[in-house]
C-alpha cells in the first residue's frame, strides 16, 4: 500500500507539506515549509519499507543513521544541505524521513532542450565552463569519501539564483534502501523490488558500474564526461557508442577544440586503468588544455547559462589521498551496490523544478546571461575541504592545558574530522592503544594538571600514529569505523562469489596487513576488529574490479609460469578452475620475503602452516581455487608463480 502523506499535514512536529510532489511503493517526495525556520521551503522524502518486521525497522535505522549523518557533514555551495532524519509513525507504520535544501531551477538537461529549441548547442566554451563548475564539486566529494554513483543531465540542477549547477540525487541511500528492499523479499515484495531502478542511469554510468556495480572516483568523471558530451552534441551518450565494436564512435563528435576532444576520451575510456582517477587530475589537464586554446573575442562568443560567481570556501589544508593502503601502488576501488531505489528520486530535478509555482511569484529569469570573453582561470589547487562534522561529539580541550598541549589536541582533531573517521571509535581506539603501551596506566584517568602531562604527551603520540595508518584507508573505508559487523562478512562472501572466491584469501592479504601495525594483538576484540574489517574493505574492493585478481589458465601437463611484483606488503589473488580429481603443483617463489596461501573452492586451506609455499595433490572439489601471495617485506619483491595441472588419472 502506498504510503499517503496529505496536503498541510504536519511531520515531524515542524515539517507542513505544501505540496506531494512523487507517490509510489517506495515513499513520497513533498514540497514543506520548515515551521521551525520562518516557513523556509525544504525537500522531505519519506522512505518506505517493504514491511513492517521490527527487524528491519532496527536494521534500516542501523544503515540509514550514519548514512544520513554523514551526508549533514557535506557543506559545499553546490551540494543541497541536508538538514533533518527522523521516524514516521502513522497508522502503525514506520517509515523514515529526510529533509533537504529545496533548490529552485531546472535541470541540466530541460536547459539544454531549451537550448536545442532556441538552435543554441552548447559551445566548446560553454562545455568548459561546465567542467570548471562541477570538477572541484566532485574533487570535495571524492576527497570526503563520497561517489556520486548518479550523475547525468537529470541529476543536475540549474540553481536560478546564481545560474550554478547543483549535484543531486546522490546514491548512498538509494544503496541502503535497494539493501533494506532486497535482503527480505518475499511473495509480496519480489516484484516490487524487481521493480526499483538503477543507480547509474545507461549512457553516463561506466560500463563496470553497470555490470559489476563497482564504482569509484572515475565512475563519476565517467558520467561528468557523457554529459559533456551530450551537451555538446545533443545526443544520448549511446546514440554514438558502437555496441558492435564496445567502441565510442568519435568521428561522429565534432568539437571546436581538439584538446577538449582529447579530454573527453580520457574520461570516457572503457578501461578504467586509462581514466583519470581524480578530479583534480582532470583539471590539471583542462588548464593545459586552456592554455593552447585561443581568447575569443566579445563578437564571436554567445550567451550562456553557464557563468557564475566563483565559489568561495574556506581555505584550509589537503585531505589525504582517498587510494588504498600505503603499499599498495595501486587504487583502492569503492564498491557499491549499481541498483537504486525510489522513483521518487528519479525525476526530482523536474519537480524541483515544478514546485517553483508553489513558491511566491518572481520574474522568470532571462537564460541570455552573457558569456565573459576570457575564460575564468582555474583555481590552482582545489578548494579548502575542512568542513567538521556537525554532529561531532569532541569536547573542547580542557582550558587549563598549556597553550601548545591545547594547540595540539585540536589539530589532532582537525585532522580526524577531515577524514571522516567516527569520534567514539577513535577515542575507543586511542585508549586501546596507550592502555596497551602502558598497563600499569590502565583505568587511571588524565587530568589537566602538570604531573600527567607526560601521559598526556604519550596519548597524543598514540592518537597522531592512529591518524597516520586509518589515513592510509580509503575515504568509505574509513567513515564506516564504528559500524562495520557481522552482516558485512556476509555480504563480502556474496561478493567475492561473483568474482570466483572466498573470504580465505582475502584474510590472508588483510591479517598479512593487519599484523604489520600490530604485530602484538589479535583482530578478534573491537576497536581493533573495526581496523581489520577497514582492511578487508579495501581488498574486496581491489579484487572485484580487477586490479589485484589474475585468473590462470594453465594447460593439462603443461608448467605455467606466472612472473610479476608486488609493491610492499601488496597481495595478489590468482584463480584456477580444476575438476575433481585433477593433480595440482603450486609453488611460488621470490626474492624477498612472501607469504603464499592456497585455498579450495570451499575456502579450506591446502598449506599446513604460514610457512609453507607450495603444495602438490590431487583435488577433491570441482570449482575454482585460489592462490594468494602477499608481499611481507618494506621494497619490491619480485615473484614466480609455477602451476602445472594434470588430468584425472
């Protein structure tokens, strides 16, 4: 049944609706006035569950709390704040709420129709003032962990008031809820769930996205890259892809500048190892790219939508890189779930546009805005992202404190709040670690008077070491500290069966990890679980795109010779299929020290102990079996694997 909301109901004690914009099985989207903040215009989205089991009305407030708290911590002038979450009860129903920023305007693509209307395309210009608003957008998201997952024309909103383009619609709920709508089908919700779209609309979603549900900072330079391009032609992204050949038909494209050209096939290329993997790295290239284009003069140039003030945000200081673990060389890879949820997301950049009539009248906007004849320099590094979390629960530092000590514990502060990493964990986090360090201090509090200054001084040694290594993690890595449990190992066995594995190798490359910072403890206690699941988080993630699993195919009778190199304490996974019965000989060898582990399709190891690094048999399970060699030295190793597979006898 779908879920009613009525015009001037109350939710929430402060939210009246104005107007019910969107209305299926998934929830309602309604245009409200915010009685608590002079009648303000907000977006509420109400999201519906597929039933009413009290277990999953703990698990999605479980998975829809954080996830929401987290997108409250985004403060950019292009991003829609999120303002509110809260439960709905109503007719012994709950359901759960999120109000937004209501943005008045259209949507990238109802300007550009327009624009195709008035027989306006956009320019080469036009097209680089697009890249120059939305690149540093995305360089904030990416560097605070977050991936869009949903950019296209639909997706992005004309804001009126400052002619600025606003991303919208973003996938971390859609996530959550296409989670909360698959794991409890039954006969009365299998073909409503069937139903839900994707997140990653075909055309501007990357073909991995699309198949694997993998995605990552190039999945959205991907989707930023097809709207560009189908701004510039007026044509689907798919209109010009050669589904025969899995190519991009570029001989089609006509582009004032090639540069511009060249730009855009960096972005769309169909391998992800040859996209850019950072927005800044893109406007890097755009700057060059400027830089051999000439000035236009006033005559030549067309009015555009397309100019804006430049933004202005608070300075501040890098965030750290958003790659996989230091040793790794490669990129970490963000994986989430390609399906999306609610129609009422799809289509809200049209009723964000629908709803200005219920607003008080103003002149329409003249979309003729002039086009300067210079373009705006790019900035030369990207906009400060020291934006702290508005929910966080770190007290000041205690006033008495020296002026250095205090100086100290707010940049240590600082830097926790930059990488998103939860305050209670951390702090359970650092309490391990100096409780550990120091056992005669255990259950002894730290006051702010002189004699305890030294063990103050050594915790916060502890805390700037705790940054260090959880900095190496990836941005959804890290913000997911505090929450990771038991249901996380089952959704990875889930995943990795896609990818022909088990969770075997994967605790192998994670405890290989895990030990090196530290080497004295078990992961089996929190907060130190929470480390070890961060870890395995960023490997899943590596394998399922590719970058760290290698199938074999060895020929019956036949050594196959596997040579590579692992950067230090880097692991790699590679696969073989075997029938039952079939005698395997595995053994890798290197130049320096490595540790090998060799599992069956069940995820049983073959190998006795860690010390071992070959095994000969004949298998017993048809299926694929794995073989795992993580680095365990500080430089380069180099390795040979050696397998040879010979037939039942």
């Amino acid at each position: 049944m779908v879920s009613s909301v009525q015009l001037d109901e109350i939710l929430g004690d402060r939210y009246r609706i104005m107007r019910v914009l969107r209305q299926n099985a998934f929830g309602s989207t309604a245009l409200v006035e915010d009685l608590s903040q002079d009648c303000q215009a907000r977006i509420l989205q109400e999201l519906k569950l597929p039933s009413q089991d009290p277990r999953l009305i703990d698990r999605a407030r479980e998975l829809l709390t954080p996830e929401v708290e987290f997108l409250k911590r985004l403060h950019h002038p292009q991003i829609p704040q999120f303002h509110d979450f809260f439960e709905l009860q109503r007719d012994q129903t709950v359901s759960f709420c999120v109000v937004r920023t209501f943005i008045e305007g259209m949507s990238l693509r109802q300007v550009l129709e327009r624009r195709q209307g008035e027989n306006r395309p956009l320019s080469a210009l036009e097209a680089i003032r697009l890249l120059q608003q939305l690149l540093p957008v995305l360089d904030y998201l990416h560097n605070q962990g977050v991936i869009h997952r949903n950019l296209s024309p639909d997706t992005i909103l004309w804001r009126r008031q400052d002619a600025r383009l606003v991303l919208i619609e973003f996938g971390g709920l859609l996530q959550v809820m296409t989670m909360l709508w698959t794991e409890r089908q039954d006969v009365t919700t299998l073909g409503t769930a069937a139903d839900l779209p994707r997140v990653g609309q075909l055309g501007y979603a990357p073909p991995e996205q699309i198949q694997k549900g993998i995605v990552y900072t190039y999945t959205d330079l991907y989707a930023l890259g097809a709207t560009v391009l189908m701004a510039l032609t007026g044509q689907e992204p798919l209109s010009l892809f050669d589904l025969e050949r899995g190519q991009w038909r570029w001989q089609e494209v006509k582009v004032e500048y090639p540069v511009l050209l060249t730009l855009l096939q960096g972005m769309l290329a169909l391998k992800i190892n040859d996209r850019p993997h950072s927005a800044q790295t893109v406007l890097q290239t755009l700057r060059r790219a400027l830089q051999e284009m000439p000035t236009p003069s006033p005559s030549t140039t067309n009015p555009s939508e397309f100019v804006a003030p430049p933004v202005v945000v608070e300075r501040g200081l890098w965030l750290r890189s958003l790659g996989g673990w230091l040793w790794r060389g490669g990129v970490a890879i963000a994986f989430a779930a390609a399906a999306g949820v609610g129609g009422w997301f799809v289509g809200q950049a049209w009723l964000d546009y629908q709803v200005k009539t219920v607003l008080p009248s103003r002149p329409e906007l003249d979309l003729d805005l002039d086009l300067a004849p210079e373009v705006a320099p790019l900035p030369t590094e990207s906009a400060a992202l020291n934006f702290p979390p508005t929910n966080d629960q770190e007290p000041e530092p205690e006033p008495d404190l020296p002026e250095a000590e205090r100086d100290r514990k707010l940049e240590l502060r600082r830097q926790r709040r930059e990488l998103a990493i939860d305050y209670d964990f951390f702090k359970a986090l650092v309490n391990d670690r100096y409780s550990q360090e120091n056992p005669d201090r255990e259950g002894i509090p730290l006051t702010p008077e002189p004699e305890d200054q030294v063990w103050r001084d050594r915790r916060d040694v502890i805390a700037q070491q705790m940054l260090d290594q959880l900095g190496e993690l990836s941005g959804e890595a890290r913000r997911r500290l505090g929450a990771y449990n038991r249901d996380d190992r089952r959704q990875w066995e889930q995943r990795l069966q896609k990818q022909n594995l088990t969770l075997g190798p994967v605790e192998l490359l994670t405890n290989t990890v895990f030990t090196l910072y530290f080497p004295q403890d078990e992961p089996d206690q929190e907060p130190l679980a929470q480390v070890w699941s961060a870890i395995a988080f960023d490997y899943i993630r590596d394998l399922e795109v590719g970058e760290t699993l290698i199938p074999l195919t060895p020929t019956l009778g036949t050594e196959l010779r596997h040579s590579g190199s692992l950067d230090p304490w880097q692991g790699k996974v590679f696969t073989v299929a075997l029938e039952a019965g079939q005698s395997l000989t595995a053994n890798g060898v290197s130049d320096y020290p490595t540790v090998v582990g060799i599992y069956d399709p069940s995820g049983r190891s073959l190998l006795a102990n860690s010390n071992e690094r070959s095994w000969s048999g004949q298998v017993s399970q048809t299926g694929y079996y794995a073989i795992a060699i993580v680095s365990n030295a500080p430089q380069t190793v180099n390795y040979n694997l050696y397998l040879t597979v010979k037939a039942a006898p």
